[in-house]
C-alpha cells in the first residue's frame, strides 16, 4: 500500500436528531497501490483526524485535532463498499464532543501498516455547510 485517500459527498454533514446542526460527517477511505489500479482492501488499522478550520500539512504537528476516530482492521471490514475505484470504506465520523464551530473543518486519514509504518493521506478541508 502505497497511499491513502479520504473523501467527502459534496454533503458531508449527518444530522442525526433533526435539529438542522450538523453532529458528523460521511467520508470514504481509499487505500491505493503502485502495483494495481483499483485501490486494494486494508490490512491495517486506521485512525481519521478532524481538525477545526483549514489546517495544511505543514500544520498538523502543531495543532490538537478536535475528534479522532480508531477503527482496526475488524471493525473496518463490514465498512467495505466495492465502488468504480475499488474498495473503499464508508465511515459515519459522530461528535463525540464539542462540534466544530466554524463552516470547515479537516480531516486526516493515518493508515497503520501491518509493520508498524503509519502512512498519511494529504488533509483535505470540507465545507460543513452551504457555500
């Protein structure tokens, strides 16, 4: 496993008791090889990192992430959906806490490897709500 991605609808957001705020998001995990051209099902565990606003690569070290989710592999496999690119994995990532109060947020996928390396997708910063 060479990469790895994590994406967003164009609607994101879950409002799971009806109040019109959000209380989480939808994403998708993509996990992509050199060596073929679908992505390739997870060996590993991962752990998805929400960040409050824009946060860039260079940031992440210096910034406390607001939620972070821990799936392992067992809990990942029934999350596995076949789409045109490949496996993919749906995740419902709920507040456990404070929600965001700003309009973006970021979120970072880190896959742990069977040996140990942890690899890291690009942040990719979504809106919460109407542009």
């Amino acid at each position: 496993m060479d990469r790895v991605s994590v994406v967003t609808t164009l609607s994101p957001t879950l409002d799971i008791d009806a109040d019109s705020r959000p209380d989480g998001l939808v994403a998708a995990v993509y996990f992509w090889s050199l060596e073929q051209a679908p992505s390739v099902p997870a060996k590993g565990g991962l752990t998805v990192k929400l960040y409050e606003g824009k946060v860039s690569l260079r940031e992440l070290g210096t910034v406390t992430p607001l939620e972070t989710w821990t799936f392992t592999l067992a809990e990942l496999a029934p999350l596995a959906r076949r789409t045109l690119y490949g496996a993919a994995y749906e995740l419902q990532l709920l507040w456990t806490g404070r929600a965001p109060a700003s309009g973006r947020v970021t979120l970072l996928a880190e896959y742990l490897r069977p040996d140990g390396t942890v690899l890291r997708s690009a942040p990719n910063t979504i809106p919460l709500g109407p542009q």
